[in-house]
C-alpha cells in the first residue's frame, strides 16, 4: 500500500515538472497581466504621473459611455457578417480538398498560404486593391465596362465593411479550414461507403453524415472565429483608421484610442475587462447552443 501511494506521488510530481513551463509561461503572461489590469481598472491611472484609486468610477462611466457601447454595435454587426461568412467559405473550402483528388496538396497550402501573412500586411495589401486611384479592382472593372468611374470602396461605412470583410475572409478562412478539414478526415470512411451503396449522393452524405459528426468541430471553429472577430483591431486601424466619420471603429480600437490617445489608462483597462466578460457570456451561450445532443 505504501509503496502505490509512494508511486502516485512520483507520477504526481513528474506530471507537475511537465505541466510547470506551460504553467508558469501562462502565469506570467496571461494571469498576472490580467490582475494588473483589473487593479488599473480601478484606478485613474494617466500615462504619465501616479495613479489616483478611484473604485467603479472607471466602470459607472463606462456605461454612460455612447462612444463605447457605439462601438460595441459595431463590433457585434462586424462580428455577426464576417463569422457565417467565413465558416461558409472555408467549409466549402475544406469539402473542395477533403477527397483525395490529384494536387491536393497544392491546393490546400495555396488556401492556407494567406494564413501565415500578418494582419496589418494583409490590410496594407488589400489598402492598396482597394485604391480608387491606383488600386487594381477599380482599374479591372473599368477595362471591363462594368463601371464608369473609380470606386471609393473604403469610403462609406457599408462599403468599408464589405471591403473588410473580404480581406478578412481571404485572410482568415484558411485556418478555418484546417480545422474543419481535420474534423472531416476522422469521420470513418465506411461511413460513407455504406451510404454510397444504399445510393446517397454527395450532398446526402454531407448533409447526414458530414454535419451532424462535425458538431464539436463546427463548435471549436464557430468560437474561434467568433472571438477573432469581436477582438478585429489591425485592420479597422489600417485601412479606416475608423472612418468614415468615426463608423468603423471596434471596440479594441476605441480601448486603444481611450488608452494612447487620451492617456486613460485606467479608463481603458475597465473596457477591457468588460470586454472579457463579454466574450466569456458569449462564447458560453454559443457553446451551448453548439453542444453535443445526449
């Protein structure tokens, strides 16, 4: 008897050594930030000279803030187009590369290929696309006659959000992809051989084998998404700098605006920790609503 419990201790202590980089990389970078944050919450904390505490003052007038929750609409507008729009497409996208038809391979590093880009590079690229004096859509469509003048893209709020979220659709469905598709490929293949020879098609298969085995998978890559999205900062800051007439700015953006432009630290640091429990209630809702039926 002894000697087992001595043995669960050794594998006790061994499993602790394995876990202790991961633990002490994710107390330092995510658990003592994240308390530093909430202290500055709770402060009047100016750039430049000592922090003032100021209890919930930071949070009571966060929620008599129009520009905050304005942005926020925002955020959840942007949110609510971009994700079905990318988890269709890179559903599509990971149906296109799941058989094994010949170069693909090829095809599926060339729709990953934009995944590895960073955002702010991407945004400056598509900055550039998106010019209605050198850009090359413009420039397209005018050679084909299908417009008579250069388009502004960026330069009203509906045509700034379309133009975005095509970046971030071209940008971000590759990765989306990858998980979908390894989700596909651990669906066993009798599967669909047993229903091929009791004459389903394509399209039956996907519908009643395909989704409903792909719950948690839709679940990971719906959240994932979900969460990308409510935190979209670079490209908003790159190509809109919130414009037109302040229409585009998410939430990050007005936190960074709050912090580095007007010096709020503290008043920042209360819009953050609102946000994170934003996505903690909305991530949860959406688990749930994606959950496994028993």
């Amino acid at each position: 008897m002894l000697a087992l419990l001595g043995l669960r201790v050794r594998r006790g202590r061994a499993g602790l050594l394995f876990i202790l980089p991961c633990l002490a990389v994710t107390t330092l970078f995510f658990i003592v930030p994240l308390l530093m944050t909430a202290w500055m919450s709770l402060n009047n904390w100016p750039l430049l000279g000592h922090p003032s505490f100021t209890g919930l003052k930071n949070y009571l007038d966060l929620f008599h803030d129009a520009s905050f929750w304005g942005s926020v609409l925002f955020t959840v507008k942007y949110t609510l187009v971009v994700t079905p729009a990318i988890f269709l497409f890179a559903f599509a996208l990971a149906l296109l590369v799941h058989r094994g038809v010949r170069f693909v391979g090829i095809f599926r590093t060339a729709y990953f290929l934009p995944v590895v880009i960073g955002m702010t590079t991407a945004s400056l690229l598509w900055t550039w696309l998106f010019n209605d004096q050198v850009g090359i859509f413009s420039a397209v469509l005018m050679d084909l006659g299908w417009i008579d003048e250069p388009v502004q893209w960026l330069g009203d709020t509906y045509g700034a959000l379309a133009s975005i979220v095509v970046m971030v659709m071209w940008k971000a469905a590759g990765f989306t992809m990858v998980i979908l598709l390894v989700g596909m490929q651990a669906i066993p293949v009798d599967l669909y051989e047993a229903a091929s020879l009791d004459g389903a098609r394509w399209w039956a298969q996907v519908r009643h084998i395909t989704i409903p085995l792909m719950r948690r998978t839709f679940a990971l890559a719906l959240t994932m998404s979900f969460i990308g999205s409510f935190l979209a900062f670079e490209q908003f800051f790159v190509m809109t700098r919130g414009g037109p007439f302040n229409s585009t700015i998410t939430v990050v953006h007005w936190i960074y605006r709050a912090s580095f432009t007007y010096f709020k630290l503290g008043y920042g640091a209360a819009m953050s920790v609102v946000l994170l429990l934003m996505l903690l209630v909305l991530s949860a809702v959406q688990l749930y609503l994606l959950r496994d039926e028993r």
